[in-house]
C-alpha cells in the first residue's frame, strides 16, 4: 500500500473510533488491534504491546501512544495523522459542548447514560487487556503481570516504578 | 502522586471560571505544564496545577467538567483542554491548550521511540522491553477494575460488563456494534436504578 493510502486508512480508522472513545482510549485497544495486528498485518501483538508500555514511561496524556501506532506505520505523518484524526471530531464536539455545558450539565439523561456505558467500557478495557496477555510469550510475563497487579492493588506506588521493575526483570530473566 | 507542598500558593487568590481569564501565553504553560509533568493519567496533573497551583477554577468546577467531558467522546484529557481553552479564548484558546498538552510529549515520544529503535537489536533491550510490556498491561488491567468503581456492587453491571468483554474478545464483534447493543441495555437497566 502507498503512504498516502495507508495515511487515509489510519485517518479513517481513527475519526471512526473517536465516535466510540467514551471513558478514554482503553476500550478502544480491541479495535485498534484487530486493525493493526489481524487485519491489516502492519504489527505483532508484542510490538503493540510495547508501543503502549513505551507510552507509559513517557510523560503525557496516555493517548500518545495511539500516536506510536501511526507512526509505526508512517513515520512522523502517520503520527500526526492519527493524533489529529482520533482528536478532531472530539475537538468539535466539545468546542459545541462548551457553549451548552450548564443545560448538558443539568440534564438527567447524562448520568443514566454514564451509569449504563460504564459496565461496557469495563468490559472492552478487560478484552483489549486480554488481548494483549494472550499475546505474552511465556510464563514469565504472566507472573512478572502478577506481581505488578498486585503492587498496583495493594499499594499506592507510583506505576512508573513497576513498568521500571518490568524491564529489570526482563533483562534479568532474558526474556 | 504529588505532595501537598509550596506554602505561598495558599495566599493566592481562588478564582472561578467566570471571575479571571488567563493570557493566552499563561494558557499555554499551564498546558504544557500538565503535558511534561503528567505520567500514568493526566486528569490529577490537570487537577493540580488548574485547581491547586494557578487557582483557576474550584475544585467543584473541575470535578463538574471533567464528567460532562466524559460525557462527551474522546480522550479524556483532549476534551478537559479543548472546553478550558473555549471557555477563555474561543477556538483559539482551544487550539492553544491542545497544542500544549501534546506537542511537547509528542515530541519527547517520539525521539523516545527512535533511541528504542535504534537499539532495539540489542537482547537486552528486547527483554526489557517485553518485560515492560507485560507490568504495563497489568496496569491497564488495573485501571479497568478501578474504573469499574460502583459496577461491581451491582449484579447486573457485573454481568453486563462480562457479557461487553466476552462479545468483544471471543465474538470477535466490533466496539461500535458492543457499545450499541450492550451499551443500550446498560442505559436501559440504569434507568430502572439497577445500576
């Protein structure tokens, strides 16, 4: 496929998925590999994995690194185009949603609706989760996932110290 | 997290949304400021230094637009600066906050991704890197029980969340078909205050 293209085919990827990206970007992790590792072949699910561990380490909004999966594909254009495709429609809506915000604010129907995605969005966020385990190597990045989780759950640590404790015992054990 | 800490603050005065307009320039630091400081989730960054630090808005008032944001598609963080930067300077202002909070990130990103390329033949630097991969997705399994929140008190949202994942991971079915179906009878067990 041409650059120009596959830089049409990441942007329309994205505007559509910036329609369905309500409660972050998490939920969106099934479809956005589906796109990259199953149906186009443009990644392994290790490299996907690693774009967003990447992206954890790097300070910013944790959208960036859908900007790692463009450029993966693209270069710096593939970067752009998709932080600009996954933000524009959003962008638009809000610059709306401002001048209405005490009337939207106020509406009921808001807080049902909340209430009534929340479980879905859980729900994609477990499968994209699952979909990134499934792609883990071996058993030790099951139990190096273990530990961690339990760090996460059991104490306040700062997560940066365990994606730290993550590569450290990557190198140690030769993963 | 940050410590409670710079005493000064506390004698600054406590605006509101209405009461103070921030220079555009002051916009954009505030912006940038969240972006370089902002590691695993920007919303208590954009807390700190908006709430605590400039004392632009009240706690309420930034607690109340981050859920209408929420209520809103797209990154959490993309709709906070777009309706701040609207609110104080119009398409502008939006356009500026944006910038801010991406641009600068982006950039240290990226030349984050070259250096990992560029070593990326290394042994070491692939076991670090799978290593890494696996306490990160721990973490986003993490986060999801988290935002969970008050779902798990309920049967039905437990059930529900269940059915959303399953859907999505062994039917293979698209998140835009799951949000419509599964998202539908969510709204619809909500509003009989089941959920």
């Amino acid at each position: 496929m041409k650059t120009g293209d596959q830089l049409l085919d990441i942007a329309f990827l994205y505007v559509m998925l910036s329609f369905l990206c309500i409660g972050g970007t998490i939920p969106l992790i099934p479809d956005m590999h589906r796109f990259f590792v199953e149906s186009r072949g443009l990644m392994t699910t290790t490299e996907f994995a690693g774009y967003i561990a990447l992206a954890q380490i790097a300070p910013g909004p944790n959208i960036l690194y859908i900007a790692l999966f463009g450029y993966h594909v693209a270069g710096v254009a593939g970067a752009l185009t998709a932080l600009f495709a996954i933000s524009f429609v959003p962008f638009v809506l809000m610059v709306i949603v401002t001048r209405t915000f005490t009337r939207l604010q106020a509406n009921p129907w808001r807080e049902i609706v909340l209430r009534g995605l929340a479980p879905v969005t859980v729900g994609l966020m477990f499968a994209g989760c699952m979909l990134l385990m499934r792609g883990f190597p071996d058993w030790r990045a099951w139990l190096l996932a273990a530990i961690s989780f339990a760090v996460y759950l059991g104490t306040q640590w700062h997560p940066l110290w365990m994606i730290g404790f993550g590569a450290v015992a990557g190198i140690v054990l030769g993963m | 997290m940050p410590s409670a800490d710079s005493s000064p603050v506390a004698e600054k005065a406590q605006h509101t949304l209405d009461s103070y307009t921030p220079s555009r320039r002051a916009l954009f630091l505030a912006f940038l400021q969240i972006g370089v400081s902002a590691f695993g989730g920007a919303l208590p960054w954009g807390r700190r230094i908006l709430v605590e630090d400039r004392r632009w808005l009240t706690s309420k008032e930034f607690t109340e637009i981050v859920t209408v944001c929420q209520a809103v598609p797209g990154p959490n963080m993309v709709n906070l600066s777009v309706f701040i930067g609207t609110r104080y300077h119009g398409v502008v202002g939006a356009l500026i906050a944006f910038a801010g909070i991406v641009g600068v990130p982006l950039a240290i990103l990226l030349c984050l991704n070259a250096v990992y390329h560029h070593f990326a033949y290394l042994p070491a630097v692939k076991s670090a890197m799978t290593g890494m991969a696996a306490t990160a997705t721990s973490y986003l399994l993490y986060m999801s029980v988290k935002m969970g929140g008050s779902v798990w008190k309920h049967p039905l949202g437990v059930l529900l969340c269940v059915a959303s994942g399953a859907l999505a991971f062994f039917v293979h079915w698209h998140m835009a078909l799951v949000l419509l179906v599964c998202g539908a009878v969510g709204v619809v067990i909500a509003k009989k205050g089941k959920l």
